[in-house]
C-alpha cells in the first residue's frame, strides 16, 4: 500500500482555478476563478477533460462515451457523487421553479436532462397546464428518460429531443422556463449554452442550474476533497464495474467556476436578477437568473 504523499504525488494536479471555460475571447484572464489568483484560458484549440488537456475538437466526443457508457447507471452514479442528496437538491430547484398549479400553460425545456428526473418532478408535482421538452445530446440517455416518462404515464406532458446545449434545436422565445442539472460543467464551451438558454426563453423567463459547485465551509471542503478523490472512483469501480467515469466527473467539477464566477458568466449571457443559493455547504449550488 502506497503512503498518503506517495498517493498525493502520483495523483493528476487539481487546478485551483477554472480552465475548461471557452468565454468570447481566448487567453484572457477571468477574474473570480476558485483559488487565489487569476487563471488564464487554455490555449485556443484545446479544452479539458477533467485534468487533462484535448483537443477542443475532441472534447465533446469523449463526454458523450463517459454518458453513453454509464446511462444505465446514470441515477446511481449521482447517488454515488452526492451520498444520494441530489434527489433532495433536485427536489429544490422544483421549489424555486415553482411551475403553476392551474391549467395556465407554462412550458420548461430541461437541457442536458437525459433521464428525466428534473422534467418529472416538475411536471408531475403541477398543474395540467404545465408540459417539459428533455432535450439530451445523448441518445443513451435519452432512452432511460423516454423509458421513465412512459412509466410515469406523462408521454403526453413532457417530451425529448436529441439536441446540443450550444445548439438548441428551439425557436427564440419558445419557453417559459430552462433548467440545466448537472449537465453545463459538461459542455465545451460554457457561453454558448448560456446564450442558448437566453434565446430560447420568453421575456420574463427563468433560468435555473443546479450544479456541483465549491465548498466554502471549512473541514467540509477537506472531508469532501477525500470522499471525491479516493472514494468515489473506488465505489464506482465495485458498483457500477468502471472507475474512470467517475473519476471523469469529479475532475469536471474542480475545473468547473465557483459560484461567484458561474454568477458572473450567466449575468454576462443577458440574465438580470441573478443569485446563488448554496446547498449542503457549497457541494452543489443552484443559480437563478430571468430574462427581462
């Protein structure tokens, strides 16, 4: 058995700062970022895939093998990510959507929604007037969630579609509400998906990311650091027979902005009244903005 240092030495180096972001001009510093000091973008031409540098090109390709892999698996992947608090944190984001109760039609696009736990607890906690599109880029995904849709009896109410956050497949203005969970870590280029979800809301629209975020409560951050890092990839391996998605996915969220710089990014996308509410410490954190 390796000694903690010999551990700590072997691993990947965790940024302190955010470095996966493609924002509007490349090699400029971003101020905000997790850490100390500033960081700069990575170089034009190349994205990351948890602490490793790729082609920009090549980014998306290799997040959509960890998802098509895992789509199965995909709900005890994030009980595994989060001890099982995410159906809690989901539970949340419901409450600040708060879709109506009536019959007055309301309709939710839910990006990156895959298997459609976010699009059925909105839709089956409402009114008969609200209905919800899922829109996945993968299709692995996408099957769970038409499966889950089907025998929750509300193919009627909430629909997918295969399509790209940076592209959405939707006329401007078409929805009166947009969520994304767990998913904007995972597109390349993080303004492209914020300009997508300005476009396609009607003016007075909400926009809603729950997100694994950054800890900000001492001894916490330290406990979580050693649950992501050491047992996480190693309770992957045993349920779910593969480590290295998991492993993938804690790196994401380290390379991921912390809340105040994520604020800053869904403000500059055209979004007025934009908060932040911390969950379970700062582990995750929704951000809510409305188009005015």
């Amino acid at each position: 058995m390796r000694c903690a240092s010999c551990r700590a030495r072997a691993r990947p180096e965790r940024p302190r700062g955010f470095t996966g972001y493609r924002g509007p001009r490349r090699g400029v510093s971003v101020p905000g970022m997790n850490g100390s000091r500033d960081r700069t973008l990575s170089a034009a031409g190349t994205a990351t895939f948890g602490f490793r540098e790729v082609a920009e090109a090549e980014r998306q390709g290799l997040v959509n093998e960890v998802f098509s892999g895992v789509a199965e698996r995909y709900d005890l992947m994030n009980d595994l990510m989060s001890g099982g608090l995410h159906r809690l944190w989901k539970d949340d984001l419901i409450v600040r959507l708060n879709p109506p109760r009536s019959a007055v039609p309301f309709r939710l696009l839910d990006v990156a929604g895959g298997t459609a736990d976010v699009a059925l607890k909105a839709v089956g906690t409402s009114g008969p007037g609200v209905s919800a599109i899922v829109c996945d880029i993968s299709p692995e995904m996408l099957a769970v969630g038409k499966r889950k849709i089907a025998e929750a009896g509300l193919a009627e109410r909430i629909g997918t579609v295969l399509g790209n956050a940076e592209a959405l497949p939707f006329t401007d203005r078409s929805f009166d509400a947009y969520t994304i969970a767990f998913g904007i870590r995972n597109v390349t280029h993080i303004d492209r998906a914020l300009a997508e979800a300005y476009r396609v809301l009607k003016p007075g629209g909400h926009f809603l990311c729950l997100e694994f975020s950054h800890v900000d409560v001492p001894i916490l951050d330290k406990l979580y650091d050693f649950h992501s890092f050491e047992v996480i990839p190693r309770l992957g391996a045993l349920a779910a027979g593969a480590a290295e998605p998991y492993r993938y996915l804690v790196e994401s969220i380290r390379n991921f902005p912390n809340q105040q710089a994520f604020a800053e990014l869904v403000k500059a996308a055209g979004f007025a009244n934009v908060s932040v509410r911390n969950l379970t410490g700062g582990i995750a954190a929704i951000h809510s903005g409305w188009r005015i």
